[in-house]
C-alpha cells in the first residue's frame, strides 16, 4: 500500500510588478486645458455675480428671516 500523495503546492513566483507611471513630463502638456477651465469658470462666477447678486442677496436674506421668525 503506498501513501497517500499530497498535491505539489505552486512555488511562489516573483512579485508582481506595477507598472511604471508617466513621466512627468507626458503630464504637463494638459496644463493649459485646466488653466483654461479654471478661468473660465471664474469668469462665469463673476459674470452672474454682477447680474444676479441684488437679486440672490435678497432671496438670501429673505429665506434666513422666514427660518429664524423675523416674517
């Protein structure tokens, strides 16, 4: 009767390997697309601003009078 064989267990291997990032470099060519979208919105922000402010100023403070019970 021979013994029971057990089953060979997989040698571990080398680690695995992440892959490389980017050099910094591939990176900076979107710089200008995020410039320009930060500007753009700030100018968004500060065109509405100019023609909505008295107009969102008083909704504002008409809202906080109705919760504390000004009204």
């Amino acid at each position: 009767m021979s013994p029971a064989r057990r089953p060979r267990r997989a040698r571990p291997g080398p680690p695995a390997r992440r892959p490389r990032p980017a050099p910094l470099a591939a990176e900076r060519g979107d710089v200008p697309g995020w410039v320009l979208v930060t500007l753009m919105t700030a100018g968004l922000v500060v065109a509405l601003w100019a023609v909505a402010g008295p107009a969102l100023t008083r909704v504002f403070l008409d809202a906080i009078a109705k919760v504390t019970g000004a009204i």
